[in-house]
C-alpha cells in the first residue's frame, strides 16, 4: 500500500491561530527542547513551527503505517482540559483510549488486566440482559456500581485484544508512566513535548503546546484524518486482494 495521505496539509497559519507555537514561561523550560524553540516573547517560550512541522508530517507518517498494518493507536491523557478532545478523537477514529488515569500494568501485565476488562464486560452484559434477577436489589446496586466505576477506568480499552502499535500521549510530564511503561515493551510513544518536556523520552515528540484546548485539537484532528484514511485504504486494498481470490 503506498504511504500517500495526499487529503491531508499543514498549514504554518492555521497552527499559530491555533497557538501550537505557544510554549510555557522561559523559567519552566526544558533545555533539551533548546532546538525547538525559536525565541521567547513576554517571557514566553516560542516554539519554531517550521520544526513543529516537520516532526508532525514525520509523526503523522508513522501513525498512518501503523494503522495501515492493521495495529492500533493508544490515546492516552489524564490531563483534564485535553480529556475530551483525546477521548473523541479515539471514539471517532475507532482507537482504544486510556484517560483520567494511568493504571499500572497495562502493558507489562497485560494478560491480567485483559482478565478484569473481560469479568467487566461479563458482569455488564448480565445486568442489560437482566440476568441477576437472583440476587438482591442490594446485590445488583452493588455490581452496578462496580460496572460504573470499572467502565471510568476501562472503557476505553474493552477491544483491545492485543498491545498497540504505539501510544499517543497528550504530557510528556503528565503521563510519564504510560511512557515508562510503553518503552519496557518496546511499543513506540508519539507525543506532544511542550518547551517543559523532555523530547527525548518518546520516540516520536511533536513541539508544541499541550495545554491550551485549541493546540490539541489543531492536532488531534489531523492524526484522526491520518488514522481513518489510513483505515479506508486499508479496507480497499483488503477488499481487492479477496476479489483476486
């Protein structure tokens, strides 16, 4: 399959209107970002757009042959303001997603955590059937509640039935351990690096500003357009070859 994303553009304009370029207080910065900033202004850090750019198409690239291969991308976020864009753009694009928390052993214990997301699907599946009409009105509020609380944390990874091909993470700083813990296995991290963060850390760091709401969604839109064009030409070339058979 060619590697083409010829319906997607970057657009130096549209990132600045967005505020990508705009990085943290040049006393909070992080001297390994020292080649992604272009200067600072009013004590702000500014990152260079034309390198935010350039590591973005690289990213970008990558995300669109992984998904192409058929492996998913995990989103990952605990930062409240990023939360809903992260969770949207997984839903929208049909990517499993881990948000509000970071649980410890998704990866490296990964056949035990799969064990407690099935006993969830399980119990949920029993309470919409109706099927625990034997136990108490107490019993059932108690699974209930026990389903609410697991879907908080797990919902967003009920179908993932293999470790992704990467992880896509909103902090570096923030969501450290999904990082640690993707680097353990070997699973390649994309992430946004901010002029406090550490770039060398993932293997894919996008220069730009993760905290304003406008920022993430400048980019979180394109890697959903990567990913579900990726997904169409994936079903288009799958399609021909069983034609051919």
């Amino acid at each position: 399959m060619a590697n083409t994303r010829s319906t997607i553009s970057l657009d130096l304009d549209d990132m600045a209107k967005a505020g990508v370029h705009l990085g943290h207080h040049t006393s909070k910065w992080n001297p390994k970002m020292r080649e992604y900033i272009y200067g600072s202004k009013n004590s702000i850090h500014i990152i260079d757009l034309n390198i935010t750019k350039e590591k973005l198409e690289i990213a970008l690239d990558f995300i669109y042959e992984t998904v192409s291969s058929g492996k998913d991308i995990l989103f990952v976020s605990t930062k409240k303001q990023a939360i809903p864009v992260v969770k949207s753009t997984a839903e929208e694009t049909g990517m499993p997603y881990m948000v509000r928390r970071w649980v410890g052993g998704i990866f490296t214990n990964f056949k035990t955590v799969g064990k407690r997301v099935k006993q969830l699907i399980v119990l949920e599946e029993k309470l919409q059937a109706n099927e625990l009409k034997a136990y108490t009105k107490k019993e059932r509020k108690v699974f209930a509640d026990k389903v609410e609380k697991g879907n908080k944390i797990f919902a967003g990874i009920k179908d993932l039935k293999s470790l992704p091909g990467a992880i896509f993470v909103e902090d570096v700083i923030k969501d450290s351990l999904a990082i640690k813990e993707a680097k353990d296995l070997n699973i390649p991290v994309i992430a946004l690096s901010d002029t406090n963060a550490n770039p060398e850390l993932v293997n894919y760091a996008i220069p730009a500003n993760d905290d304003a709401v406008s920022s993430i969604k400048y980019i979180y839109d394109l890697v959903a357009k990567v990913i579900l064009e990726a997904k169409s030409k994936r079903i288009v070339a799958d399609n021909k070859a069983n034609n051919k058979e």
